[in-house]
C-alpha cells in the first residue's frame, strides 16, 4: 500500500524536481513528513507569498517549472498574490496546497478557503482533488499544462485525507491526453508566407518583442532573425534580455517608462512584428495610433492575446520558436539603410544624461557601470517602482537575464525570486535591486539567504519615499505625499548584519560602484544600500 502524500512526492520526482519552496502547516504535514525521507531540497520561505515568488525565480532561470507549497486557508491565501504575478507574466508554476478533509469541505473549519475558488482567474487550471487514486494523473496532467502553450501556474488542491488515504500501488502516466487543450505549435503555412510578402513590402518595419520570445526558448532565433533582414528590435519590459543591449539593431525597451526612441520607432513604423508580446497599456499607450499607419503581424502560441491590444493584420498561432524557424528559411529581405540611420538619429538625439545630486548616489548611470562589472551571464532581477525603469533602462545585458514582475506589477517580487535564480544557477551573479518600500515588502526573507548561504547581492535604491508614487503626487496631485514618505527606518546595514549579512551605504557613485566590486568578489550575501535623492525621477 502506498499513500497519497507518497505519491505527491514520487510524482515530483518522476518530473524531476529536485528544488521546491514553501511553509507548512497542519493540513500538508503528511507530504511534507515524506518529503523529508527524500533528496528533494525544500526551502522554508518567511513568508507563502514568497514561495511562489522563489519558484518564479526558480523556473525562469532554469526553464523549468517551479514548484510551491503551503497550507490551507492563510497559507494557501498569501500564495495568491505570488500566483498571480506568475500567471500574468507566463511563468510555468505547480502550486500545492493542502486542505482540510474533504468530508468537511463547505463548513468553514478551521483554516478552511476555497483557493480553487479564488485562484479561478489566474491559473491555467486547477484541481480540487477527490481521490488519491487520481493524484498520478492530477500531477502529470498539471506540469503538462504549466508548460506547454502559454506557460503558467497550476494549482493542486489536496485535502489532509487524500494524502492519508492509500491505494495498492504507484504508476505514474507515461502520457497526457486532455480533452480541449491541444496547444499549437506550428504557425500555419498561409499565414507564415503572407507575413513574409508583408515584410517585402515595408520600408520601415521594426519587430517587438516580449517575454514570449524568451520562455519558448526562441531568443536565438530572433537575433538570427533580425541580423538577416536588417529589422531593428524593440523589446516590452519581459522582453528585455531577446537582444543584447549593445547590439545596434536593439533600440530599448518602449512604453510609458521606456526610451523614447523606441516610442518614436514604433509610431512611426508601417509595419509591426509582434513576436510573444500582447503589448498591454504601460507598453503601448495608444495602439489604435500605431495601427493607423502600420500593418501588424502578431505571432503567439496564445490565440487569446492575438489582437487582445492591438488590431492584427497577418495572426500567427505557433510557438515562435517554431514560427521563426520556418519564417528564416525563407525570408530574403534586408531593411532600408535610411529607416536604421534615422533610428540611430533618434537614438542619439534622446538620449541624455541623467541629473544628478551632490551627495547621493545617481541610479541611472550607477546601474549602468555595474552591468559592465557584472559577468556575462549574470541574473539581475529588478523589484517594482522607479528601481525598476531604472533597471529596465540602464541595464546593460549580455548573456544574461533580467527578471522583473512585469505584468502584475508586484512590489516585493525581487529578494525571494533572486533566491529562486541563485538556487537555480549558483555559479551566476545573482543581484536584486529593490526600492526601500519593496524592500521593506520582502526582507524577511534575508532569513533564507542567510540558513541557505545564498550568494545573493541584494542593492536597495534607499529615497526614503514610495518613489513611483511619489513621483506621481508630484506631477499630477499638487506635490501633496500622502502617506508617500517612509522617513528613515529601518538602519538597513544594522537589519542586515543582524541577520550575519554584510552590508554598507553608498552616498555617491564612486562608493557604490567601490562596494559593488567588493561584494561581487565575496562568496557572501551582502545588501548595499544606496542613498538615492527623493526627486531622482524614474526616466
């Protein structure tokens, strides 16, 4: 006889997780209490929200899907905000939760949610289970689901009996057969051959890309792809990373907060290629001005996101993987000498330097100088607020990554995905850079980094204010801070170190970029808070 908690756990085993994240509780005691007999690292968080945030970290960085754990009602309750950011930026996630017994469901006992319930609109699917016999199934359809077509989180409700109860033995699905969801992967023929006679026609086309391009693996595709014909990038903020930030045919990040260049770009194109982007509001403000002049040919394994935000003229339902693949074979088109010399005009012609303030460290051209002392691959995982477009803006990639909450938008996300990341790729840097209102949303988990020993390098961008906000109340509400100002506590270097983590200030640059250099040649977490003024403005 075998036990559903049991089964939990060889089921994770058979999809080879080797890493998962979360807190317990009563009611997912009996799959914790065999997951202990096992080789699987489970990392205690400070907090559920975070286990789902660390699994983020965790998949992104190894392309892969990360697993989360909590108990019912609050547990299950602050992983929803985890699950959430996941879900809007496309991040393959199983999430488990246990539940009280199933004989009581309905009753409100003690800790007793209906997560399924309340997850409904942003999870891929869900599972409330009511068999242990189910439970092979139940996983293999849920990592099956996770990862293929548009990626995203699952969630595994399972009640304390279905994980006490037992059946006679284990056998795990070789294969998954789910009525009604059969992702495409292949672009249609059609549509892939009018998409290349739209491209031989225009004169200034530019492509735009998103996080699509990067969770289908396809960034090497798009580089190939742009290097042929000649068609300069333009990246959404989870695109960030399809291109190296040197590269002459990458523009920037486009948007509200992104380089104007690319705005201009965009607004001036006659031909937009979407590739894994659903350019929302903070991308494209206005998409009924860019359709004016420009034909658009969007390309998703998602069909819902084809023309959710931007009226589609050539639709492509395909991996982009896949649909590059075939789109290279047979393109013969290079771009307009005069369309990239103009972008190059409007790329020097934008860019300024940023204003800076004696005494303080300057973020912009701060985040710049560290990108080129960081190694190549390095993982650099930006939190929420002006932190963020200081980040998305400056950043200097390589080979590496840049992870951000981009979609929800949530404060917090950067310390626990960085442990995601560096448990997923010790051998990179791993830097989060938060605000110190998103730091403050997250430090507990200075406490895992510490029990791990996680080489995590955290800079907190300290303004003493809720920049983004701030910013905004200054622009548009009169300069009137409500409840905007954090004042000066906590003395982060003395929180750090409580928890035996280095830490320093930086009042200037040239310390910054000193105390940079030294931590990242330091086997050892460490959290340097820069001084930042209050009126440094987010672009």
């Amino acid at each position: 006889m075998i036990s559903g908690a049991e089964i939990m756990v060889k089921c994770l085993q058979e999809e080879n997780v080797s890493v998962l994240f979360g807190y317990p509780g009563a009611v997912i005691c009996p799959f914790f209490d065999y997951l202990y007999k096992t080789d699987i690292k489970a990392v205690l968080v400070r907090q559920e929200q975070n286990a789902a945030h660390s699994a983020s970290g965790y998949a992104r960085a190894m392309s892969k899907v990360g697993v989360c754990v909590a108990t019912s009602g609050p547990g299950a309750l602050n992983m929803i905000t985890g699950i959430a950011t996941a879900y809007m930026d496309s991040i393959p996630l199983v999430c488990i939760t246990g539940q009280v017994r199933s004989d009581v469901l309905g009753r409100d006992v003690f800790q007793e949610a209906d997560i399924t319930g309340a997850c409904e609109s942003f999870v891929k699917h869900s599972y409330l289970v009511k068999r242990t016999e189910d439970l092979p199934r139940v996983f293999k359809e849920a990592f099956h689901i996770a990862s293929t077509g548009r990626p995203g989180p699952v969630l595994i409700d399972v009640p304390v009996d279905i994980q006490t109860g037992e059946i006679e033995e284990f056998v795990y699905p070789e294969k998954v057969n789910i009525i009604g969801y059969k992702p495409s992967f292949k672009g249609h023929p059609m549509q892939i051959k009018r998409a290349l006679e739209m491209i031989a026609r225009s004169e200034r086309p530019v492509i735009c890309a998103g996080g699509g391009v990067l969770s289908s693996g396809a960034k090497l595709r798009l580089r190939e792809f742009s290097e042929k014909t000649g068609i300069p990038v333009v990246s959404t903020m989870m695109g960030i990373g399809v291109m190296p930030s040197d590269d002459p045919l990458y523009i920037g990040m486009l948007g509200s907060h992104g380089r104007k260049a690319a705005n201009v770009t965009i607004h001036n194109a006659d031909l937009v290629i979407l590739c894994g982007a659903r350019v929302g509001d903070r991308a494209v403000a206005s998409p009924d001005q860019v359709v004016e002049h420009a034909n658009v040919i969007h390309i998703d394994i998602d069909p819902a996101e084809i023309g959710k935000n931007m009226k589609t003229t050539v639709p492509i339902v395909g991996d982009i993987r896949n649909v590059l693949t075939q789109m290279l074979r047979d393109v013969d088109y290079t771009a307009p000498q005069a369309w990239k010399d103009q972008i190059e005009q409007w790329k020097q012609e934008f860019d300024k330097p940023p204003v800076a303030f004696e005494g303080y460290v300057e973020p912009k051209s701060f985040i710049a100088a560290l990108s080129g002392i960081v190694r190549p691959k390095a993982i650099m995982v930006a939190d929420v607020g002006q932190n963020q477009i200081w980040c998305a803006n400056n950043y200097r990639i390589r080979d590496g990554r840049f992870f951000t909450s981009g979609g929800m938008g949530t404060m917090g996300y950067s310390v626990p995905a960085a442990v995601g990341a560096k448990l997923a790729r010790p051998a990179r840097d791993v830097i989060a850079v938060c605000g110190d209102g998103s730091f403050q949303m997250s430090l507990n988990e200075l406490a895992t980094i510490a029990v791990e020993h996680l080489n995590v390098k955290i800079i907190v961008m300290r303004n003493t204010v809720l920049g983004m906000v701030h910013e905004l109340q200054d622009k548009h509400y009169g300069s009137r801070y409500a409840i905007t100002e954090l004042e000066t506590v906590p003395d982060f270097v003395e929180l750090a170190q409580s928890y035996g983590i280095g830490a320093a200030y930086a009042s200037s640059n040239e310390e910054a970029l000193r105390y940079t250099k030294e931590m990242l040649k330091s086997s050892e977490p460490f959290v340097l808070v820069c001084n930042v003024h209050p009126q440094t403005s987010s672009i």
